[in-house]
C-alpha cells in the first residue's frame, strides 16, 4: 500500500541529478557563442524568474523555520520540500 511518500534514496537521487543538471544548463547557455543559436529567443525574464523564485524559496525557508521552531514537525517538513 503506497503511502504517498518519495523514498529517500529516490528523492536524494533527484536531487543530485537536479544539482548537477541545472548549472550545465546555465553554463551552457552562458559559454554559447551567439551564432549558435538557430532562432533568436529572448531570456530577459530570467532574471525576473529568478528573483520570484528565490523570494518563494527564502519563505518558504522562514516558515519551515517558524514551524519547527512551535513543534510543528509536519509542516517544517512540508516547507522544506517545498523549498
């Protein structure tokens, strides 16, 4: 009976494969030279995505941090994997 809980050796494994994947990623877009692109896209919301991104995380954050603080270990752990 599935209890809907991600076990932890899956979880740290999607972890590590997003940790690794995500700075390749921006590496790569960073480092490709500006003819190697075959059609012309516009990224100047990125840095808008990441600064709501961030702001969601860092609240994320607090709350866990309030939560555990009042003994509310579900919702800390809740807030955590949701950061």
């Amino acid at each position: 009976m599935s209890t809907g809980k991600i076990p932890e050796r899956s979880a740290n494994l999607l972890i590590g494969i997003t940790s690794v994947a995500v700075p390749l990623v921006v590496a790569a877009l960073l480092f490709m030279p500006k003819s190697a692109t075959a059609v012309s896209v516009n990224l100047d919301f990125l840095p808008g995505l990441n600064a709501v991104i961030n702001s969601a995380v860092t609240l994320l954050l607090v709350a866990g941090f309030l939560f555990v603080r009042q003994g509310k270990v579900q919702l800390h752990r809740t807030m955590m994997l949701s950061a």
